[in-house]
C-alpha cells in the first residue's frame, strides 16, 4: 500500500489544496526534509530555549497570574483521526487559558519590549516546535530575529503548518510523513505569531519573536524568568493569547534577582 492511500480522502483534499507544501513559493531559508528528523520530541522541548550565553548579572523572576475564574476547558474531539485518537489515553483538554488553584497563568510570553542595547549574537541551535499527539508542544515559545525554527512532524499521520503571522512573510507547508521536519527563519520582531493546522483544526500555537534573549514563559504555576540581563531599566511586557498585553518598568542591578507580578483578569 503506498504512503498516499493511507491518508484519509479529507486528508488528501486538504494535502492537494495546499500543494504538498505551500500554495505560495517558501522563501529562501525554507527547507523541508523527508528523513527522520534527528532530535527525540524529548530533545526538542529542550532545544526550544534556544539562548545564548547570558550578557549580563541580572535577572527577573516573576509570576502571570489570573484574577477570576478560568473559563472551563473543553474536551477536544479527535475522533475525525484515529492515528491522533489512539496517541492519547485520556482526554485532550483545550489550552485557551491554563491556570492553577493558586491563579498562576500558563503560556504567557513575558520580554524585554524596551531597553535591551545590542547587537546581540543569534543562537544556530534551533528553536522547535513539534507535532505529537495531534497537539503542538511548546504551545507558546520565543525566539530571536533569524534564529533558525524547525517545525518537526513526530505523527503518523498528515499536518500541515499554516503560520499567520502580521509583519514576517506568511507560510502554509505540509508535512505528510512522520519524521519530517521544516526549519524556516523569522527576519523582523513580532509577538503573538499563530500556527495552526487546518487537518486538525484544535491544534494552536504562538511564537515571540524578539531582537534579543531576554524573554520566558510562564509555566504551570505562573513562574517565569528572565536571565542574564545587564544592569539597566527595562519595560517588561506579558503577552497572553486571550488577554492581550500588561506591561511594567522595572530597574535590575549587576547581580540582583528581581521580582516581578503580572495579573490579567478573567474575562
């Protein structure tokens, strides 16, 4: 049986609208390839950090809070694809807004926005973004201006990266085979670049991309840090893909660590 009459006819509509690939020529840094790709999905988690050697003593450490109650996940049906049904044990619960008992917010991008004096050196390790699960992992992370992204397919089953993002040119490329992988680069700043995958319309993802490696993400309990900064005064703003933006001034010192506190509210 050939790869082809594996994929679902939906599958294959999908696949042919988009050309295999992008209905659009990838630009030059594109490049896709049919191998495994060489990182575990373990590796890949790690390798999304993707920083470079700290320039400075400082540091922020922080916490996103929400004020109220989060709005009630709901239970993802992914029954449309057996390969991505039978990847998980339990149910799938959508990430719109994470928080804990306590209020701490996940998935929030917090950065420098203003202050950061470079040039600063742009890391060659990739920063990944993986499909396992029918799911997106991380769903949201940073990255800086020309670091290289690699988009790796860990399902065995088609997905297609459809990115949407304002400023940096768009790309919608498919990956019908597990272990294929994509490395694309972002040339200009913004924050809140989407993924998605128009085969499996519940997956989403969000990329900060930044001049500079002073940015983090909130974990499960809200916790975020931001290392390595030069002693100065920074404008720190939080991003968050329901809740929009929040931003504080604060002042750091050569070796000190400073707290910092950022609380959406509910809506």
């Amino acid at each position: 049986m050939t790869r082809c009459s594996r994929i679902a006819p939906a599958l294959i509509a999908i696949l042919v609208a988009i050309g295999c690939g992008s209905s659009k020529p990838q630009d030059a840094s594109a490049t896709t390839e049919g191998q495994a790709a060489s990182s575990a999905p373990a590796q890949a988690a790690q390798a999304s950090a993707g920083q470079p050697a700290a320039t400075g003593s400082a540091s922020i450490q922080g916490t996103v809070r929400l004020n109220g109650t989060a709005p009630a996940a709901e239970k993802v049906k992914m029954d449309a694809d057996p390969v991505c049904q039978q990847q998980h044990a339990s149910p799938v619960y959508t990430e719109d807004v994470v928080a804990d008992a306590n209020g701490g917010l996940k998935h929030v991008f917090v950065y420098v926005k203003e202050g950061a004096k470079g040039p600063f050196p742009v890391p060659t390790q990739p920063v990944v973004l993986n499909q396992q699960g029918c799911w997106y992992t991380p769903r949201v992370l940073g990255i800086q201006v020309n670091q290289p992204f690699e988009i790796v397919n860990s399902d065995g089953t088609l997905h297609n990266i459809n990115a949407k993002p304002g400023v940096n040119p768009p790309f919608n490329i498919a990956q019908p085979v597990k272990g294929m992988k994509t490395t694309k680069k972002f040339t200009k700043p913004e924050i809140g670049v989407t993924f998605k995958c128009n085969v499996h319309p519940w997956m989403r993802a969000f990329a900060g991309v930044v001049e500079h490696p002073f940015f983090g993400v909130s974990g499960a309990d809200g916790a975020f840090t931001i290392a390595g900064l030069p002693a100065g005064t920074y404008v720190i703003e939080a991003w968050h893909e329901q809740y929009g933006t929040k931003t504080q001034t604060i002042s750091v010192g050569d070796g000190e660590t400073t707290s910092l506190e950022f609380t959406f509210t509910a809506q």
